[in-house]
C-alpha cells in the first residue's frame, strides 16, 4: 500500500521534504541566534554605561574611530567653543525640547560637536545660553554620528537656519566652515543650567524593533517546519486512502488509481 512513495512523483516530494526541513530549523535558529546575540548586546551595553560613568576620561585621539567598544567612553577634549546650533525634536525624560549643540575647535584645526545640554519647548535661539569663551576642556560621553531615520533621529530637512535634525559629520559638513570629527561628545554635567543628556546606547545593541524582529522570524521559520511535516502527512494520509478506496472499489465512476 505504501509502493506509491517510490514513485518518481513521491521522490520529488520527499526529497522537498529532507532539504526543507533543515533549511527552516537552521533559518530559524539563526534568527533566534541573532535575537540572543541583540539581548547580550543589550546587557553588556547596560553594564558598559555603568562602568563608563565612573572610568578616567582618555583624550579624543584614542578612542576614534568610534565603534561599540568604544562608544559611552568618556572622552576628554580642549579649544574653543564655535559656531552654535540647536537639535530640535529630542524628548528627555519624557518632555520634548531641543539640544544646545556647539561646535569645539581642536588645535589639529577640526571640530568635536558637543551637546552641552537639553532645554524643553521649542528650539529658540535666544533661550540657549551662549558657549564660554577662550579655551575650555570638556569632558563627557563620546557618541558615534547620528544616522537620520534611525533611533528616533528626524530625517527631515527644510530646518530654520542655526538648526540641524542630525548629529553627524555629513549633516554638519554644509553648515559649519571647518572639518567635523565623525563623532559627538555629550557632556557628563550640563553646561549654563542646562540638562545633561545622556548617553546612548551603540547602534545595533538594543531591544529595539529589529531585535524583536529576528524573534518573530525565528517563530516563522519554526513555523514553517511544521507547516511541511504536516503536508506530507497529510498528503500521504490522503494517497493511503486513496489506494485503500481503490483496493475496495470505492472509487467514483471514472476515476482510476494512481500507478504505484
């Protein structure tokens, strides 16, 4: 009754079977291998913050490029306070307002962008308080660049002048007159009574919607194992049946058994 798996019909199907399986189990824990790799991110992410708050400050020049090693590292720089701009659109503890971003010129001539702090409402020139002058040091939480349309960063344009939507070389490149690290420093106290704002997390080390997207995946790929089990069961189920009407007569007028 079962000859009809040696079919050249049923080597198709069963050979789909072997190779599918194992694709969709080896999909699907790949996924959840990525969701688990996401929560340890997220975990050492946290303890770093933590170690991070309390380390002896480096000089810039040690810690760029800035990757997941080094981003949350506190970092410390000297020049002169520059040219102003203010980030509008940033929620800090809940309440939305602005960032106070001025541009620091290093003695090799490039400029650190450091976010002295957060100020609630609208971003209005005339309530940020202006940059001390001469030479200063600054010390804070190094951060790699913002990437517009990510992590809650607006992606829009059109800003008033003296605005900017991102924290990032390529977005201060057009607005400033001098080279800009790809990198931003925020400071570990606020500066003029302003907020600090903390620091973030590295890209790609939180729980955010890509994370909970692999654990979906995993779901489906799982899913879809199944999915091909029962399929098979249940067309052989259906061709056993078949077979048995076939071997009592039971077959409709007309309709002939497959050839097994």
């Amino acid at each position: 009754m079962y000859r009809f798996l040696l079919t050249p019909r049923w080597w198709g199907i069963n050979l789909f079977v072997l190779l599918a399986i194992p694709f969709c189990v080896f999909m699907g824990s790949w996924q959840l291998s990525r969701f688990e790799s996401r929560v340890a991110d997220h975990r050492e992410a946290g303890a770093q913050a933590t170690a991070d708050r309390t380390q002896t400050p480096r000089p810039l020049a040690e810690l760029l490029p800035v990757d997941k090693e080094t981003s949350g590292d506190r970092v410390t720089a000297t020049g002169r306070y520059g040219k102003q701009l203010l980030v509008p659109g940033r929620e800090l503890d809940g309440r939305a307002g602005f960032y106070v971003l001025t541009l620091l010129r290093t003695d090799d001539g490039k400029a650190l962008p450091v976010v002295r702090g957060w100020l609630p409402g609208n971003a209005d020139p005339a309530k940020a308080p202006a940059p001390p002058a001469g030479d200063v040091t600054v010390t804070g939480a190094l951060q790699a660049s913002e990437t517009p349309g990510d992590n809650g960063v607006s992606a829009r344009g059109g800003l008033p002048a003296g605005q900017t939507a991102a924290i990032s070389a390529a977005s201060l490149v057009n607005l400033v007159p001098y080279d800009v690290y790809d990198a931003w420093v925020t400071l570990d106290r606020g500066d003029s009574g302003m907020k600090a704002v903390p620091a973030a997390a590295p890209a790609d080390t939180g729980l955010d919607l890509k994370a909970f997207q692999n654990l979906g995946y995993t779901g489906e790929w799982f899913v879809f194992a199944g999915f091909v089990v029962f399929m098979w069961f249940r067309l052989m189920r259906r061709e056993v049946e078949f077979a048995r009407d076939a071997e009592l007569g039971l077959l409709p007028e007309g309709e002939q058994p497959a050839a097994v």
